[in-house]
C-alpha cells in the first residue's frame, strides 16, 4: 500500500476423470510444491531492477462444510438445508511482457474447478467468492485475461513498484494517463480495498469482496472484453471503463452488439491522511443496458408464476452507486466500509442478486501478537433487494441466484471471521466461519452457518 501521508510530503497533489486429478490432495501437494520450486528470483538477476517479463502464479483451494438447518420450504434455486462440503480450486498462470516505453500485454491462463454450497445458489453473498454460478463441478480451462495496456508519464518523477500479478517491478510514474483494452476483470481495477477485496487472501463472501449492488460486467467465470481510461496521480485516481455484457444474465458468451447492450463504470478515488494514517475514498457509479427482465412485467403477464425470460428487452437498464472507504487505524489494525445501491427495477445480469448493501470490517496484522505474516479480519454485510424484485420472488419468480418459490422477506445478514496463517513467504493458511441469518432475504429459512478451510500459494 501507498504512504500517502510521505507521497502529499513529496510530491503534492499531482478428459473428466484425469482433470479431477486437480481435486485430489496429491494434486493440491504438487501444485503448492511447484509454486515453491518456481519462486526463484531468476526473472532478473537484480532483484531491485526493472523487469522486462513477468511471470507469477497462484493456487487456491478451499473447502467448505455447511451442517443441516430449518428450512420451511425449498425451492429450485435454495441452498438446500441438508449438511454440504465442498472444495473448489483454481490455478492460474499471469504472464506479461513489455513490448516499447509503458506499453504492456498480459495473458493469464486459468484453471478452476468444483463447487460452491447449493451450486452456488440461495445465498446472495454467496460464501465462497472463488466459486461461480455455474453447475458443473468439472475443472475448466479459461483464457482469463488477455489484454495490452498503455502508460502515458505525465511527470519526470518515478516510484517504485513490485513486481506481482500482471506487475512489472521496477518504475512507475507517479503521474500518469494509462489505456487498456482487452478481456480483463473489471474489479482488478474498480471498487479496490487493501483490506477487503480478494478472496484468495482475505474474506471470501460474494457480498463483502466487492460492493454488492455494482452488477459488474463480467461471464459466469468474472471476464469481460473492456476498453479503461484512467488518470492517475499521488493523491486522486480517474478511471473509466466500458465492458460487454454477456448474452443472457449470467452467462458465458458476451453480446457484442455494443448499440444496444454494454455496460459502462465511472470511479473517482481520493486518497488522504488523516492523523497521520493513510486513507482512502472512493465513489463508483455504473450503468448497464440490455435485453434484460423487468420484475413487475414478469408478475403482470403471469401472477402466479412470473418468468423474468418472458419479458427480455433491449432498452432496459439498470444503474446505480457505490461507496468505498478504507482506513489505517493503527499500524497494525485497518477498517474498511462499503454501501451500494442499484434502481432494482430490472433483472440482475451478471454479479448477485443484491440491490443495497452496506458492509463494513477490520483487518488485524499478526505482529502485534508476533506473526508477522498472520492476517485476522471480522467483517459484517446487510444486504437488500428492490420492491419489485422482492414481489417477484414472493410470487415464486426466479433468478439465477434466487428462488425460494416463496418469500417471507427480510435483510440477509453475514458475519464473517477469519485467520489466516502465513506458513512461509508465499503459502497461508486459513480458517473462515460465517454466519447468514435469513438466507436469500427469507426469514422462513436458516439461519446457515458455514466453515471453510482455504490454502492459498503463489509466486
């Protein structure tokens, strides 16, 4: 993380069976054991020079029990309320290059296999943010992200940056207009936190790691081809982004019809010191048009059974707002917040269905207790949903998250703690426990709770 209190001081404001191999713990040894093989600092014979290629990867596994709860009805798309684990696994490979002066081109390549709880269903922070809405366990290959980017120095003056996933290490304007096109994961740029924000290392709930009301663009596996603009300096970043949505909500194959369908993401962020701690602000807003339902449509033509497909269009819309804030308490101990909110009058696309949220948590470093590399976070989200959305779903209406056949409705609430333990440079270790009160906003349901284990190498 930045020290903007030293920046301001500086610099002022400028086949099936084979493939589940994956899923085999002989599997998870040897992937980990290969990390730690290639974790060498061969990329550059001076560790402090700048690189000219770049290669990283990452292996993360997580395995979930959920025990049996009450339930007084289940529909197709619940959590079911019977006792569940799960092991879910991705494995990526990020390689990038430097073609001339600030010009770049990345591909990642990526392997992800298993299942959430219910397929991923029932939950709209969904517990396990490595896992997506898709039904098939089986591990799938993925070209992640393949993408070039273009950095403009508006300075003479240069910071230092390490090298990591798609970063170079070596030099970085301090200043700078920077241009990417390419199919990329658009939250790898927008809705950011240093202690909330990815789920190989710190809370791994679908509502917390991101703002859940931001319906970002993205296919069942969170990629979208994008163009971004963004405008950075010491104490403020300006980003802008356009994506393509996919065809149908939640689905793999995006529409590429940008006259009627595309999704377009506006982010201002401001970073500050407050008592001499460093802080960051950050406003986000979006707006998405495309063939997607409307709620009260679907309810008028059938009543009894609404159908959100039945009422398809282009010329729906939908948009709304996000805020992100993070704050250095102490050297050791961070706070983090969040709320978001989307109109709700159309169908979710692409994220979950969450329509307000407000989220909030603090993350603890271990070297206040000597472990220096241990992390321990507690978090809370409360989430939401419009009036025509909850009126769909009390009618027995669906959507690829949700559907209770039934709703007695109220706030889903998650409670979420983990430790995460660093067993050398590059391996941790972590437990997670979540509680969810009122599942999927039905107050007939749960409450669930859900243990996690998680095994997260990289180099």
């Amino acid at each position: 993380m930045v020290d903007y209190c030293s920046v301001r001081k500086n610099y002022g404001n400028t086949t099936h069976g084979l493939i589940f191999l994956f899923l085999s713990v002989r599997t998870i040894v040897t992937s980990i054991l290969f990390i730690i093989l290639l974790n060498v600092d061969g990329q550059n014979p001076d560790s402090t020079g700048t690189e000219r290629f770049s290669i990283h990867a990452q292996t993360t596994v997580i395995t979930q029990y959920k025990p049996a709860f009450k339930a007084e009805y289940t529909g197709k798309n619940s959590i079911i309320p019977d006792k569940e684990k799960k092991l879910s696994i991705t494995s990526t490979l990020f390689l990038g290059a430097r073609l001339w002066k600030g010009a770049s081109l990345f591909l990642n390549s990526e392997i992800a296999g298993g299942s959430g709880l219910s397929s991923a269903l029932g939950i709209a922070s969904s517990s396990n943010g490595e896992t997506y809405r898709v039904g098939d366990p089986a591990p799938q290959f993925e070209l992640a992200r393949i993408y070039f980017s273009q950095i403009i120095s508006l300075n003479e003056v240069t910071g230092y940056q390490e090298g990591y996933f798609n970063k170079f290490r070596g030099s970085i304007p301090t200043s700078y207009i920077s241009f990417t096109i390419g199919k990329i994961c658009l939250t790898d740029y927008f809705d950011n936190n240093s202690y909330n924000h990815d789920p190989r290392t710190q809370f791994i709930s679908w509502g917390l790691m991101n703002n859940g009301a931001w319906d970002f663009p993205a296919n069942t596996k969170g990629y979208t081809p994008s163009v971004l603009i963004e405008l950075v300096t010491p104490g403020t970043e300006l980003r802008y982004g356009f994506s393509l949505v996919p065809k149908v909500a939640n689905g793999r194959i995006m529409n590429w019809n940008i006259n009627k369908a595309g999704s377009h993401t506006l982010e201002y962020t401001r970073h500050y010191c407050l008592g001499g701690k460093n802080g960051s602000l950050r406003f986000l807003s979006f707006f998405t048009t495309t063939d997607m339902g409307n709620y009260d449509q679907s309810i008028a033509l059938n009543p009894n059974a609404p159908d959100i497909t039945s009422t398809r269009k282009y010329g729906h819309t939908k948009y709304g707002f996000g805020i992100n804030a993070e704050q250095s308490v102490t050297e050791n101990l961070g706070a983090f917040f969040r709320a978001s909110w989307n109109d709700g009058n159309n169908e979710t696309w692409a994220y979950t269905e969450i329509d307000q949220s407000v989220s909030l948590g603090i993350s603890a470093s271990g070297r206040k207790w000597r472990r220096e590399k241990d992390i321990l976070g507690l978090a809370y989200v409360s989430s939401g949903i419009s009036e025509p959305h909850r009126n769909y779903l009390k009618a027995g209406g669906k959507g690829f998250i949700l559907g209770d056949n039934n709703l007695n409705y109220s706030l889903e609430h998650l409670a979420e703690i983990y430790y995460s333990l660093g067993l050398s440079k590059n391996i941790y270790l972590s437990g997670t426990y979540q509680f969810i009160l009122n599942p999927g906003y039905n107050k007939d349901r749960g409450p669930v709770n859900v243990f996690s284990v998680r095994v997260h190498a990289f180099m």
